[in-house]
C-alpha cells in the first residue's frame, strides 16, 4: 500500500465529438420523414399507372381505400406497440378471432349488430390485457408472448366457428361497414372542417406562441403542410365521389389515426408512450408508471386489430377458418416500417399505419391488375420492406453515431 | 483538517451523522458523517469501492442505511425511499443521465412532470408545448446553457456536455435544495468538461448544495469548495481546497503515506 505510487484518477478521455454532424444522404433521407413515403408512394403510383391505365382510376382507388381500412386499422394498433420498442405478432390471429366472435354472436345467437361488434372489440381487449399483463408481470419478451397467442388464438378462431368453418355475414349493419358510402355535399362539409380545423389550430399556436414570447413556427412548413391537407382531402373526395362515394371503412381508418395521432403528439399519454420506447429505464426513474403504460398499449393494440378485423369480416361478408390468417400480420407490421416507424422503439407516427398501408395495398393492388402470379408478388412485397427496414437501420446507426457518445 | 469547531453553531443544509450500511457481512459503511452547506460544492472521492455510490444512495433513499441520522436544515428526517429524499429536496443525476434520445430537450426537461393545458382539454391530459418551452427556456437561460442551438433538437443529438447540462437542469425543475451528481465530467472531453464546472459553479451560486462525485482531482479543485474522502467504509479526510494540494488528497485516497513527489498527481493536478 505505502510502497504504490498512487495512480492519479483520470477522467475518461473521450474524444470530443462534433457539435454539428455533417448531414449524409441517409440523415437527409431521415429528415424527410413521412414525405420520403409519399414519394416512393407517388413513384409506385406512377409506374403502375404507366403499366395499366386503370389503376389511377376512381373506380380502382375507391377499391384501394376499402382493401387498406382493416389492414390499415390493425396497423394502427401495430405503430403504438412498435414505439412502445415492443412488438405484437397476435394482432392478425386475434382479428380473426375477434371477427368470428362478432359473426358468431350476430348469426347463430341472434345478437344484434351493435352488441356482437362490442364483443368483438372487447374479445380484443381483453386479449391485450393479457399480453400486457404477461409481458409485464412475468418479464417475457413480447416476441414470445405473442407468438404464443399467434398460435393459440388461431385455435380459440377454429374453435368459435365450429364444424361449419365458415360464417357468412348478412347483417346489414355489419356489412355496410364497408359498404356504405357517402356522397358530395358529405365530402365537401368534410374538406371544409378538415382543413378549417388545421388551419385553425396552426393559427391558434402561433397567437399563443407570440403572446408567450417564443419565436414563431416556420410559417414556411406549416404553409406547405396545409397545402398538402388541402390538396389531399381535396382530391380525395374529387376522387371518391366520382365513383361510389367516400367509403366509411376509409373514413373509420382516416378518423382512427386522426384521433390517434392526437393522442400520441398532443398528450401526456403519447408522450410517455415515446419516452418508454426511447429510454424505459430512464422513464421509470421519471416517474412514469411503465407497467401501465406497456399494459394499456397492449390493449389498445389487440383491440385496434379486432376492430380492423371486424372491417375485414364485414368486406368479405364472412368469417372463415383463414380469417386474421395469411400475410396479414406480415403487412399490418410491415406497412409502419415500410412508411418509417421504428422498430426498435421510440420513433415513428401513427400516419405511417395510413402510409404504409397505402403503400403495401397499391403494390398488391397495382400487381393484381397486371395479373402477376402471387409468387412475384411475395417477393416483390418482401424486396420493398427489406429496403425499408435496412434504410430504417442505417438512419439509426447514423443517428446514435452523430449523437453524442458516452 | 475542517474547522470543526464552526459546526456547533452552525446548522448544516444537509447533514448525514453515523451512517453505517451492511451487504451481508460486508460493512460498505461504518459510521459515515457527512454534511453539505447550502451554496456549497463537497466533492466526494475515493477509490472504486470506498463507499461514495453506497452514501450517495442512502442519502438519495435507494438504499437506506440501517443506521444513521439524517438532518435537513437543522431537523431530523427520515430518508426511506426516493421519495422522502425527493420531497425534501434531494435530486440525483445518475451518470447515464437517463434522457430519452428520441424526444426533444423540452420533453426531456418535462418528462414525468409534463404540463398540461387548461380549461376543458385538461380532461385529456393534453400537453401545454408553450409553456412548457417557455419555461425551458428561461432555465436554460437562467443557467447560462447557451450553446443550445433550439430547445426543439433530439437530445440524442446533442453533445455529451450539453446532454449534462440538460440533464442537471431537469434535476432543477423540482427546485431541489441539494443536488447529487455522480461523475458528471465522466466521459467529456476537455472543452465540454469545462462548460459543465462552469454550469455546477452556477448552481453554487443559486444557494444549492452540490455533492460532487468525481475521480478527477483537477475537476475538483476547479470547482469543490470542500473534498470528503473516504476510503474502505470510513471518512478518512476533509480538505479545503483552497488549503490543500491535490498530492494530499490523492495520498489520502490511496491511503498512502504523503511523500514529497508524487509526480503523477503532481502533473495531473497543474494540466
């Protein structure tokens, strides 16, 4: 001890990092964020349409927006576990169980619509509560977690449908989820409130922002942006209404993410949510309460699947034994990754369940004119979310390399 | 080496008397004193395993000692859990900061304490953004954090200085009396070192008590008023540093007998 030259404690020598990272060509594509989508959207768009004329028709769009709603809708649910930085393979299984607990309770037990479709959401539910619960009391990973109920909520599915197999749906509330449409004057009313209550809402934030002393928002940027809602609402309901009109299964999906992205970018909530995905330790240490948060996400997520389900349900107008089966977990996931939303948690929107929905039912829509064989139109499919999840990979390790290290 | 007889007058802001924790048959703690004035900095050093991590989690409540006295202002209390600490006014920055990459400063800063609009969307829990960055803003600017270039960037792409500085000033937004921070210069290179000392001076002068736990002898004579020592369990020495070099603190780390030249400490304490 007497004898040992004391070594003097020297701090860490790290070297300093830059403050301002050069921005590369994956950080640019990074900033473009959800416009990056509506690009390779607009180019999908473009190439099917030089391939076959009847693809940018009203007709064809107006079945695009009904093959996305239930798809769309279950990946609602798949962008809230994915920033939660969990994941949930259940959600295609439990839409189908979902769905024939709905068709089951309507046609055979004489339930009324309204009734059998709360039975359905709560089947979900409660099936999310479970996940929750599971990989929050017991610590097991999701992954494992779900793909367990992936397996067993197949069966429960077999099972409600009994030896028949198949449900047919006639009830005409139910059907007319994806069957009702509305007209003109609909459309119009909507593009008003639509874009009065974003303009509204932008000019409100820049008075209060003023009357704060913060500097303003780029007026730039919100100018752009609402010229984007305008143009896209505005040409939506052009589009529909010269067809069959605007279909409720799309207005379900469009409101669902509204009202989502409210909840995940303007509340304690969903702020929260991103927390847990970006850093669970630390947020616990914040004092948020994680177990809750990861429970009640689990539950909104089942129960989001089951309601988009219930859409599929009602567009085939039935139920069958590979209801909630197939490629549909695959693409209620792959469509948020393919629009941005990370899978290793904390980064993402709920528009990119939209997006990536659009995205993924344009390519299979688009093939199906050109009558590809489904074998082209796997790997076509696998090869866009592949590019997808590598673009989201590199964004990632140029963040955290431009980031600070520790 | 302190001038112990000022204590008996004197009421500590936070003072820890006879603090004795046991890991099984292991004394990490025997009989520890330690107090921290308001306005001060004490640095706490000693060598990996002398007891700081262990005091320090007792006087933040994360584990308890199983004897001791604590006294805040004066009074007697009771430390527990982190929460009796945190009611206090004790708040800690942990060395991995415990920031969320992802959000912004703002959101950092707010974390678990967000700010919520009011009137008929509070039922919502809806989040007040501008008050909430307009009271970031003026306790960075209170801090004199400047080099910030928005309150809106990613905190994942700040620097490790100004993750630091973010860090500690979300530990204020509770308006605590005393801060813990462990080893925040840890990892910074020199020019980011010097804007946290600079920052932890400036909650000195905000009346705080900082308890600075560090490994770095010049960090501590930049910006210590008062270095604690400890060594296997046991408070071994008090210095001033404005009356003590850093040889003597080193040697009573290492619990070295002080020798005229010890060079690497002699050269690490003038860079």
């Amino acid at each position: 001890m007497t004898t040992a030259t004391p070594t003097p404690p020297v701090a860490a020598s790290a070297p300093d990092v830059p403050e301002t990272p050069r921005p590369t060509l994956t950080m640019r594509l990074a900033q473009l964020g959800s416009l990056r989508v509506a690009f390779v959207l607009a180019l999908i768009w473009i190439i099917f349409q030089a391939e076959n004329d009847r693809f940018l028709t009203s007709f064809n769009l107006t079945n695009l927006v009904l093959q996305i709603a239930a798809v769309g809708t279950i990946s609602v649910g798949v962008v809230l576990i994915l920033l939660l930085g969990e994941i949930d393979l259940s959600v295609g299984a439990v839409s189908g169980l979902a769905a024939a607990v709905m068709a089951v309770l309507n046609v055979k037990h004489g339930w009324g619509p309204v009734p059998s479709i709360c039975a359905g959401l709560a089947t979900g539910a409660v099936i999310g509560l479970l996940n929750g619960l599971f990989v929050t009391r017991f610590g097991i990973p999701s992954f494992v977690v779900t793909l367990a109920g992936l397996l067993a909520w197949q069966g429960a599915l077999l099972q409600v449908l009994g030896s028949t197999g198949t449900v047919n749906l006639s009830d005409p509330t139910i059907t007319g989820l994806t069957d009702t449409f509305y007209g003109d004057v609909f459309g119009w009313v909507m593009v008003v409130l639509v874009v009065g209550a974003y303009a509204a809402s932008g000019y409100l934030e820049r008075v209060r922002r003023a009357r704060a002393g913060l500097p303003p928002p780029n007026l730039a940027a919100f100018l752009t942006r609402l010229a984007f809602v305008a143009i896209g609402t505005i040409a939506s309901v052009l589009v529909l209404t010269s067809d069959r009109g605007i279909p409720l299964a799309g207005l379900i999906l469009v409101g669902l993410c509204a009202i989502f992205v409210f909840l995940m970018t303007r509340t304690v909530f969903g702020r929260h949510v991103f927390a847990v995905g970006g850093n669970a330790e630390g947020s616990r240490r914040a004092g948020i309460r994680v177990t809750r948060l990861r429970i009640i996400v689990f539950t909104l997520a089942s129960t989001l699947a089951a309601a988009g389900g219930m859409l599929a349900a009602a567009r085939l107008q039935a139920v069958n034994q590979s209801s909630g089966g197939s490629d549909l977990l695959l693409l209620a996931i792959a469509g948020p990754v393919i629009a941005g939303t990370s899978l290793f948690g904390g980064r993402g929107s709920v528009w990119h369940a939209l997006l990536g929905a659009l995205v993924i039912g344009s390519i299979s829509n688009g093939m199906d004119l050109l009558a590809l064989e489904s074998s082209v139109k796997f790997m076509i499919t696998g090869g866009v979310l592949l590019i997808a999840v590598v673009i989201d990979a590199v964004i990632k390790t140029q963040r955290e390399r431009a980031g600070a290290r520790r | 080496m302190t001038a112990s007889s000022t204590h008996v007058a004197k009421r500590h802001l936070l003072e820890a008397k006879g603090v004795t924790k046991r890991f099984g048959a292991v004394e990490a703690l025997t009989g520890v004193n330690f107090e921290v004035d308001a306005g001060e900095i004490v640095a706490l050093v000693g060598d990996n395993g002398a007891g700081k991590s262990t005091l320090i989690k007792s006087i933040a409540g994360i584990q308890p000692g199983e004897e001791g006295q604590y006294f805040f202002a004066g009074d007697e209390v009771s430390i527990r859990s982190p929460l009796d600490a945190t009611q206090l006014g004790i708040a800690t920055v942990y060395q991995d900061l415990a920031l969320c990459d992802n959000l912004d400063v703002v959101a950092n800063l707010f974390l678990g304490r967000e700010e919520i609009e009011h009137g008929p969307q509070s039922a919502l829990l809806t989040l007040n953004e501008v008050d909430m960055e307009a009271r970031a803003l003026e306790l960075l600017a209170s801090l004199s954090v400047t080099t910030l270039r928005s309150v809106r960037t990613e905190v994942g792409s700040l620097s490790g200085g100004q993750r630091q500085s973010v860090a500690i000033a979300r530990s204020l937004l509770g308006d605590p009396k005393v801060l813990i921070l462990d080893e925040p210069t840890a990892a910074l290179g020199v020019a980011q070192t010097h804007q946290v000392l600079e920052l932890v001076k400036r909650l000195r002068e905000r009346g705080l008590g900082v308890i600075y736990i560090s490994h770095n002898i010049s960090d501590i004579f930049d910006v210590a008023d008062r270095v604690i020592v400890l060594r296997l369990g046991r408070r071994v020495a008090t210095f001033r540093t404005s009356a003590a070099t850093p040889n003597e603190v080193v040697a009573a780390i290492t619990g070295s007998r002080l020798t005229a030249t010890v060079p690497q400490a002699g050269s690490e304490a003038t860079t």
